[in-house]
C-alpha cells in the first residue's frame, strides 16, 4: 500500500482540498429554488415599482394646482376619469383637472399627487381640495423601492422564503443555483443490518449509513445510500464501483474491525489510489482517503462518533465548497462547563453538547451512539495541551 | 357584513384557535423522515449494544482466570477458536481458555473482558498474559449505550440527522410523524402578473404568493399555490372553492385597493361565514378571518411587510400546532438601535433587521418590497407607547 502511516489532519486536508472538484451550476423553475443557494449575482432588470403609483385611494393631481387651497377657500378641479390597479392610464392631466386613482393604480401623465378621498369632497364630475398636496404625496414614485441596475442578491446567498419573494417580485421565473453534489454512501462490515430486518444474534443496526445520508441532504447534497458492503472484497468493489459510476464522491463507513478498513483500503487500491491511510487525530485515526476514477473516496471510521466527527473534517468542508456555503459559520465559543483532560501528544476531538453559553463535554467514548446524537458538535484538543480547565473559552464545531 | 368594526388581535386569536383544526399523524419510511416532527414517543426496542461486545481486537477471556498475571509469572490461556464482528458465538469459556474476537464481535459465553492483542503474546493455540484483566475491560455491556425500554425521542422532536440515525440504531425503518397540512394560496389583484410574464403598463409582479408558499414549505406544511384572482367574485370564488376542497385551509393575499378587501370578505361571506373583518394592528389591519367548508379562510393584507406579519401572527401559530411545532421558539431579545417614534393609541408592528445584540428598525413603510425583505422579523409597539428610546430592550419574533 502506497501509505501506511498516519499523516496530520492538514495533510489529509491538503490532499482534500487539491480535489479537482468544480461546483455545478444549474437553473431551476423559483418554485423549487427554496432552500437552494444562488449561483448567480441577481440585478434588478426592472424598477419596483414600475411606475409612479398611488399608495392610497383618492384623487391624482398636479400638485401644484392645490398650493392656493385652503379651508376658506378651496380647490375644484375637474375629474375626467378614472384609473384602477392593473390598468394602463390612458388619460393625461391637463391643469385643473383631476383622475380618481385607486392604491396600486399608476398615476396617469402630468399628475405628481394623490389626495385620500377621506380628504376632499366630490360633487359629480368636481372633486372640492381643501388643502395643499405636495409632489409625491400618495405616491411610492418608480424604483424608489428597488432600482433597475441594482444588485440585489449576491452569489452563494441561501434561498429563503423572503429571497424567492424577492425574486419573484422582480419577475424571475427560474434561477440559478448551485447543482446538488451527489454523494454514494455505503455501510460496512458483517454485522451491519438495516433496519427493518431482524436483528440476529451477534448483529447490530446500521447508524452511520442513515447518519451521513441524511446530514448530506442537510447540508444540502443529494446522498444515494447504496446498501451495506461485507466483509469482503467483492462486495465491497461492487458498491464503490457503483458508487463512482453514479455519484460524485464516495463515502464508505467501516464496519467497528480493523479488517474491515484495511479492506477499504486494498479496494481503493485496486481500483485506483490511496492517498492517505490514517489521520493523527483521536478518535478517527482509523480515515483512508482515495480516488477511483477520478472521484473521491473516503473510508470513514465506524464508530458512530468518530465517524461524524471525521465527515465533519473532510468531507462537509469539501461538499460546502461544491454548494457555494463555503464561508458559513459553523463555529460558535462558549466555555467549556468542567475541566477536561487530555494526553499529551494526542489531538483530540470531544464532543461537546451546548447549553446556553457553556460546552458540556460528552464522555461516553466513541462506541456510544448516544454520544454524537447528544452532542452538537465537538472542541479540538491540540497535541500540547493535557488539561483544559473549567471555564476556559473552547470553539465548538457544529456536525455536519 | 357579520361584523364591520375592528377587532383587538387577541379577539382574532381566540378565533383562529377556536378553528376545530387537529393534527393529523402519518407514518413515513425513515428515509423520508428527515427534518419532519415526530408524532410519538419513541421507546428503544432494544439494547445498545444488543450484546456484550469487544470494543478492541485481542482475546476474550475470564477475567479472574489473568488476577494473577504479571511480568515475572505470565499465564496461558488455550485459544480455543475465534468470533468475528457479525458472528453469533458458539463457544463457551471453560477456565483456562480464550477466545480471539474482532472489535464489535459479540462476547462469547463464560467471557467477561477482552484483552487487546497488542498486550499478550501469542504462541500456536496459547496466549500468553502479562498483567490482570478486570471484568468488562474491552468490553461494552448489552444496553450500557440504549437500554431496552428507555425513552430516547419525544412527541414534538423535529428529526434531524442525528435523530433519524439514532431511530435507525433503534431498528425503526418507518415513524410517524405529524403530516403536513395543506394550505391553499391565492393571490388577488388585476394588476399581478406572475414571474416570467411580460410586465406590462400598470402590473406589478407578485410577492405575496411566493413569499407565503415558501413560508409555508418553510415552516412544514404543503403550500399548494392556486394562482392569482382577478378583482371579480367569479374569479376569487372559483379559486377559493377550489382551496378548501383540496386543502385544510385557505390564505388569500389581497390585492392593495381597499376595494379588493371587500371582494374577499364577499366572497367568504357568500361561501361561508366571517368572523373578522378588521384587526386593530398597524400595518395589517385590513385582515379578513372566516371558514368555507368548515375550513379556515384568511384575507391578509395585500402590502408584502403586512401580509408577511399577519401570516406571522396569525396563521404561523395554526400551523405550528398542526405541525406538532407549537413549543418551537421564534422570539430573541434586542436592544433598539436608535429612538422609534409610534402614535398613542396605536397598536404598531414594526420590521427590524437583528444585528448582533442589536435590532434596527427597518423605516421604509408596508409598500416597500425590500423591507421585509431586509428584516428578520418584528417589533410590538403598543397602544400605549408613544416612544421607544434607543437602547431598550424589544422582543423581536421571527417572520414565518
């Protein structure tokens, strides 16, 4: 085997990172753009609004013709017609006249107000002003909302509700976005069944296949769950060779024994290169790292932990960078709730759960499946570092 | 009309929480449970581990036949055959004998420790010990992670990735969960015209309707999005029949003419009935609350920030409860960035966008399109107050 060393989590993430892996671009109708992240700067190709428009019900006029009313002495003007939401303004002020708007309707030519009709009276064709409009009363003028031109979204923004709105207010029917990466995700190991089977003596339920696939989806990739590989070569080619065939990358658990990741590792081989074998991290030592036929194949520890803390590491960073989330935070400081202790020369990751401003430390080992659903995420220990006390300052990793 | 005056928020809450609405329950596969509310408590079937297993690769044996192991006087054990992860062992332990397991091999009977292989030495058919094992070193007890019986997920837990692979260590290949209610959107105006349709003279394109479907699919449920209503009531009540036949509730968005608002509240009341015609909130009064078909029916204002709050306050809450979110927090606590003015008598929402520990009020009035687009939710102000001084703290909720 071309490695069988361990090598420090920067290698390994070097070796990740020179990935030749480019995010996919493609366009979706906005109707399923929700949750997507936007491949696109998005300017505005129209002004919102389109045109001057009446912000109330009442009367467009010439501002200028109603400067002299006053209680005392009001204005008439003459109505000439009539202009709704949704209609073209056919008309066009002349001085002395007036156009009934209803709110949303575009104000007709020469008109530059919009009196409430709670203001003014109406007696047939006339409409009596009894106080001075200014320009722009009742009225929301073209673009002042969003100007055509303007950058509204930019490339690598998540897609919520409020930005599809956007979106759609500016007449987009379909945008683009990044493509889901598609990741293979195989199980290892003999005594791995699915759930749903019946649990025969000596077997246990698969976790980490069901755990990977769907912190893929919520990472935003689209995970192919290819079925459990056993303990032997060509179960285990089949799947990665299907893996590679369908799929982007591929992720493979192994099963709890170390035969099982070396077997990883000798198919990769066969079919195609291992770069790394072994990450100085603990847990999680046990990470191969390959490539078969151009794509990435990760062999992941099988303790349930260790496995997501090293996904977490490796493949999640990778992924985010074909989804366009790569500058998201997924780091928060808190301060760790009791003293930890460490073994010099070990980098360590614990897993931490949060509470309020404390990390609270889950000591259960890696075998536990309890200890990553209880945890959010976990702290780094570095090499140098034996004792971390009560209250210190710790940065928690969120999984996934 | 049932009732043309405005009522307090509260008298609409109690309306809208006296609708006769129930969650409904479905089961769905676990590969389809990702991020939906578990609708029961979920009581482990099983251990975890099922049994006792090697947590290491080295030999299974009795502990107190090694109590008297050391450097200077190993003792030697007769390997009486071997149990790999996967296996059900058919072996029994006499004394002096031992076992080799693979890591996540189930223990043998008569075992009780297992003893990594690295520590001892091996020599045809004997190994050789050099220092006591404790009972339970190697190993994990059947039911020390999960035991059989134990509560692990409640009613109400929205599923995760680390909950659905927490079921699938459990065994569950389905669950059930709350199902998604189904809500109709309409939105209504002659001048709206849908994304990617020629904007022409007069027509704005809409907001409302995306921005409450995504809402919608957002918060869980199935937004189904009918279409837009022309102002006729052939239009609006085709639409709104339609609504109720398909889905548990209705949300029309009005168009912005106060003639719209008057339309829906017609239409309602030829179909059905309305209980609220009027809230006395600023923006957002002029909300419409009734049932056809014995399904709930809402008008909500047709300005985009007035329609996005009142969907907040009064029809977010109605689905959380269908969705089994009800307990779901959407409120933080801010310090006001800078004075805001409100009127006396006046009961005020206003839109904030969170910045750190700070909400700053977002001024451009209900028209604008990029306020709720920049905002993260809102402010109360109420009647009573007539200024908010910057500095104090203000209760933001969360739009949606």
């Amino acid at each position: 085997m071309a490695f069988l060393k361990v090598v420090p989590l920067e290698e390994a993430l070097r070796i990740v990172n020179s990935f030749k892996l480019k995010p996919r671009v493609e366009e979706v109708s906005l109707d399923e753009a929700l949750g997507r992240v936007l491949a696109e700067n998005i300017v505005s190709p129209i002004n919102v609004p389109p045109f001057d428009r009446a912000t109330v019900d009442g009367y467009a006029v010439r501002a200028q013709d109603t400067f002299m009313a006053s209680e005392s002495d009001p204005v008439e003007l003459k109505v000439i017609g009539e202009v709704h939401a949704g209609e073209e303004p056919k008309i066009k002020l002349a001085p002395g006249t007036a156009v009934y708007v209803s709110t949303g309707a575009p104000l007709p030519e020469g008109a530059d107000a919009v009196i409430q009709f709670e203001d003014v009276d109406r007696k047939d064709d006339t409409v009596i002003v009894y106080k001075p409009a200014y320009p722009s009363l009742g009225v929301m003028k073209a673009g002042t909302d969003i100007p055509r031109g303007k950058l509204v979204l930019e490339t690598g923004t998540r897609l919520g509700f409020k930005e599809t709105a956007l979106l759609s207010a500016l007449g987009f029917n379909t945008v683009k976005v990044y493509a889901k990466p598609k990741v293979a995700v195989i199980s290892t190991g003999n005594e791995i069944v699915l759930p749903g089977e019946e649990l025969k003596p000596g077997k246990i339920y698969d976790i980490n296949g069901r755990a990977i696939t769907d912190a893929i989806r919520e990472l935003g990739g689209e995970a192919c769950f290819l079925g459990i590989a056993r303990d032997d070569e060509k179960s285990l080619a089949d799947l990665m060779i299907k893996g590679v065939a369908e799929c982007d990358m591929v992720l493979i658990s192994g099963g709890a024994s170390g035969g099982m990741r070396d077997l990883t590792s000798s198919v990769i081989e066969k079919l195609g290169r291992v770069y790394i074998h072994g990450i100085a991290i603990q847990p999680g030592k046990p990470t191969i790292i390959g490539v078969v036929d151009g794509k990435p194949v990760f062999g992941l520890p099988g303790y349930p932990t260790s496995c997501l803390t090293n996904f977490t590491l490796l493949v999640a960073p990778l992924l985010r960078r074909l989804i366009g989330r790569e500058s998201e935070v997924r780091k928060v400081r808190k301060k760790l709730v009791h003293k930890v202790f460490s073994v010099k020369g070990r980098r360590q990751f614990l897993p931490v759960k949060i509470e309020g401003e404390k990390a609270v430390p889950i000591l259960k080992g890696s075998g536990a499946v309890t200890s990553f659903v209880e945890a959010d995420g976990f702290i780094e220990i570095p090499e140098t570092v034996e004792i971390l006390e009560a209250g210190e300052e710790v940065e928690v990793t969120f999984f996934g």
